[in-house]
C-alpha cells in the first residue's frame, strides 16, 4: 500500500480527501445543494460554503439542501450534527454525506441506522480529487432529510451503488 493510500486509512496527514466532481454533479442534478458544509476554497463544490475558519460545526444547517463530505477523522462530530439538525428542524432540511463505509464504528451505530433516510453502498472505490491513487476502503452516501425523497433522487442514487432505506 502507497503512503498516502495508508494515510488515509490510518487518518494520519490530511483528512480532507476532495470530492471527485462526477459524483457531485450526478448528485446536486437531483438534490440541488445550496451550501457545502465541510470545504475550503480549493475543493468547494457549493458557491456558498464553510471552510475550517467559518467552522460548520458550529452553524445551523436548517432549510439548507447540504451537502457533506467531511474531515474522516471527525466523522462522529460531524454525522452527529447532521442527524441532530435534520431531526430538530423545523423546516424541510437535507444533508446528503460522502462517507467511509465503516459500518461498525460508534457513528454510523448511534447516528445513521437510526436517523437517516438512505444509505447508498458505492460501486467500487472512489478516487478522490486531490489523490494519485483510489481510496483503500468503500464509500457510501448516507442521507439525512425530513422530506420524502424523489423518483429522481432514488435513481440517482441506485446507479452510483446500492441504496437501502432505512426510515
């Protein structure tokens, strides 16, 4: 294994594995993001965005269709807030996460089984934007929404993997 495809399993070095832009654009045709909640300016996928500085974490995300692909190392914090904003708001809201498919760590146990709407396996291993090299683990996109999900956005999400329904 490379030195970075170790890093990023090990989370030493960065955590911040840009987005590949064909996922993105395949998902904002059918979500439509209005914000990137986790980004700098190099590898924003949102005109509007929080970068480290503006510090997502500490925004409300209610009424945003968000879109979410976070440091790895802080995914507890942040698939915590997702779920916690989604469930509290109290207008439609949508937080749509590119995550590791690590199904048996605390996060996914305490807040995706329970919280969200989907989770969608990807077929294969991305590669992210800013690495040589694909990722060394599996990826999925979990969604968080107090809104039913389209036709649209189900068959968008069937064709990058396999989507389960959870609530």
């Amino acid at each position: 294994m490379t030195n970075q495809a170790m890093s990023v399993v090990t989370s030493q070095g960065s955590s911040n594995w840009a987005t590949p832009q064909k996922l993105f654009n395949e998902l904002n045709e059918v979500f439509n993001f209005t914000i990137d909640l986790a980004a700098d300016t190099s590898n924003h996928k949102c005109k509007r965005y929080y970068d480290e500085r503006a510090n997502g974490l500490k925004q409300k995300w209610v009424g945003e269709v968000a879109y979410l692909n976070p440091p790895y190392k802080d995914n507890y914090k942040w698939v915590g807030k997702a779920a916690t904003e989604v469930a509290n708001a109290s207008q439609p809201t949508t937080v749509v996460c590119l995550l590791p498919a690590r199904t048996d760590t605390k996060w996914a146990h305490e807040f995706v089984y329970p919280n969200s709407e989907s989770i969608t396996f990807i077929k294969g291993r991305l590669k992210f934007s800013n690495s040589a090299v694909s990722a060394p683990f599996p990826s999925m996109v979990v969604v968080f929404t107090n809104e039913p999900l389209s036709v649209e956005q189900f068959k968008v999400l069937n064709s990058i993997g396999y989507t389960v329904v959870l609530n």
